[in-house]
C-alpha cells in the first residue's frame, strides 16, 4: 500500500489513506508523512482503532514523546493513563464521567479557547496526535486554524510591527479568560509565564506563522491592556472562517497536527457524555526566543556593519 494524501480544506488539512498505524511503518512512509505535515499542517487517519501502546510507538516516529506532566490540575495519584498519554477525555481513573463541576473538568474547558499545545512550556510541543477512542453522540468537534494563512493575510505595516514581539503565556492567564481563577500555590509556580515569540519560521519549509495561542496574556514591554487587545485582534484574524477546518470525529479517527503552525480548540458537547480522546505530544525543538536567537547569529552580520 501506499500512502495518499488529499487536501480537504482550502488552505490546510490532509486526509491520509493507506497507511495502517497499528504496524511498525517503514521509513519511507514516515516520510511520507512528515512531508505531509509540513505541507498541510494536519492530517486525518480515519479507522485506526489503536491500543495507547500503538499510539506511542507510532507517535516516535516523529521525535521524542513530551511528557503529559504540569499541563493540567490533575494530581499524579489519579491519573487515568500513562505519563507518555495526555488525558483529553472528561473521565476520572475509575472510568466515570466527571461530575458538572469537577474541577479538573472546569480547568479542561480551557480546550475550548483557541490553543496551540504547551506553548505555556518554556519549549512548546511540536506535533500533537489525537485518538478517538469514543465520541459523544453530538458536538465536540476539534476546530483548526492555519497560522501560515494568517500571517500571510496581514497587512506589510501589522507583519513588521510583530516580527520580534514577545509574549508570555500561561494557563493561569487562558484559565483566567473563563473565570477559573483559583490555584494553589503549587500550581502557581508550575504554572508560571514563558517567553514564546509571536512570529514562528517553520525549520524545514521557512515559512513563517503566528505563535498565538489563549495562554499568551502580554507582550514583553507593552501595557498589559494594549498587549491584550492586541493579542485578542490577532486571535480574531487568525480565526477566520477561510483560515478554519472543523474536523467531526469518527470513533477511531487519530488526528495529527503541527503546533508550530496551527492553533486549534475543541468545541462543547453534553457533560454527561463519555468523550475518551487521548493525545501523544512530539517534543519541540527547544525555547522558541533561543531558536530566533540563534538564527540571527548564524546571518551574516550586515546589520553589524
Ligand atoms: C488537545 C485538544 C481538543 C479536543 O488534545 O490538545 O486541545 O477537541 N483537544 O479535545
Ligand atoms: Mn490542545
């Protein structure tokens, strides 16, 4: 078999056939997929029931597995999945739907502000693979946004005005935009903000993005009302209807997305369905302020002149 891609949104988005996840892949077709990642930003696997160990051998293909540690107030004795799984669903380690007001519920509906996954580590996630596992009879769809498209639309004058801006991000700022606001001190500290640049050069393709995510809550050196309302202008561009793929999940269906140039959130379903989704994150890179740090001392030194 060999692996076809199909793009099924205007601007982004790959459908992928021929590929079956749950077998060792050959290097040519992670290859294959590598490429359409960096082309199409996300990619759809339809039937592919895997098991979480499928999923991780799978998701290494890719790069190292980032630990799904500090990115939610779930304490460690009741994880339901393992350290290299992050928990998407809304299910305690008995199986059971969490009650309305749970407060790891509470702090999850976060996923349904716009994101790109752990931008609030001081080294933000490469890819993120998502896995059906069950589905709610309607709602929760995955909404993605293409950050490339969204740079690429702004004005001259609004690209150079963001080209060396730094933001700070944290989920006590994307947690705060819901009004959750309550956190121990613990998680004050492993929740505290991290630099990210706001424009993003991709490394193989050299296309630049949008860094942007509902965790970035300044702008290094801005009034915090002026970075906000800015922040908030740049979300509302960059989620456009023309810019934006709704994905309806299939039970099944792994969903794999590039955090460097999309954002994406996830959209409301009944609380007292079972929704058992489960992600695998491909560590980045390195600090995204270091990687532009290195760039411009790896150019020639014209501007030195
Ligand atoms: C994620 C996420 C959205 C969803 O897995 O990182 O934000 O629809 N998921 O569950
Ligand atoms: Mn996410």
């Amino acid at each position: 078999m060999t692996i076809r891609i199909r793009q099924i949104h205007p601007v982004f988005v790959g459908e992928v056939e021929g590929v079956d996840l749950r077998r060792p892949l050959a290097a040519e077709e992670v290859a294959a997929i590598e490429e359409g990642m960096d082309r199409y930003a996300v990619l759809v696997f339809h039937d592919q029931p895997l098991s979480d160990e499928q999923q991780v051998a799978f998701s290494r293909n890719f790069g190292e597995i980032e630990p799904a540690v500090n990115s939610n107030v779930t304490r460690p004795e009741d994880r339901r999945l393992s350290i290299e799984l992050a928990d998407i669903s809304n299910l305690d380690r008995d199986h059971r739907v969490f009650a309305r007001d749970d407060r790891r519920r509470m702090f999850n509906l976060g996923n349904e502000l716009w994101h790109s996954d752990s931008s609030f580590k001081a080294t933000p996630a490469k890819y993120s693979l998502l896995s059906a596992r069950a589905i709610p009879t309607r709602g929760g769809n995955t909404e993605f946004a293409d950050m490339r498209a969204a740079y690429d639309a702004l004005d001259d004058e609004t690209k150079a005005e963001v080209e060396d801006l730094i933001c700070e991000h944290s989920l006590i700022y994307s947690r705060g935009l819901l009004g959750f606001t309550e956190f121990t001190e613990e998680e004050k500290i492993t929740f505290a903000p991290v630099r990210q640049r706001l424009v993003r050069t991709h490394p193989v393709t050299g296309r630049k993005s949008l860094f942007l995510a509902s965790h970035a809550g300044t702008i290094v050196g801005w009034p915090m009302p002026e970075a906000r309302a800015f922040l908030r202008d740049l979300v509302e561009h960059a989620t456009q209807r023309e810019f934006v793929h709704a994905h309806e999940w299939r039970q099944h269906d792994l969903v794999m997305w590039d955090n460097r140039q999309t954002m994406h959130r996830a959209r409301r379903y009944k609380a007292d369905e079972v929704r058992d989704m489960r992600r695998t994150t491909i560590a980045g890179d390195g600090p995204t302020v270091a990687q532009a740090d290195a760039a411009r001392e790896s150019a020639p030194a014209i501007a030195q002149a």
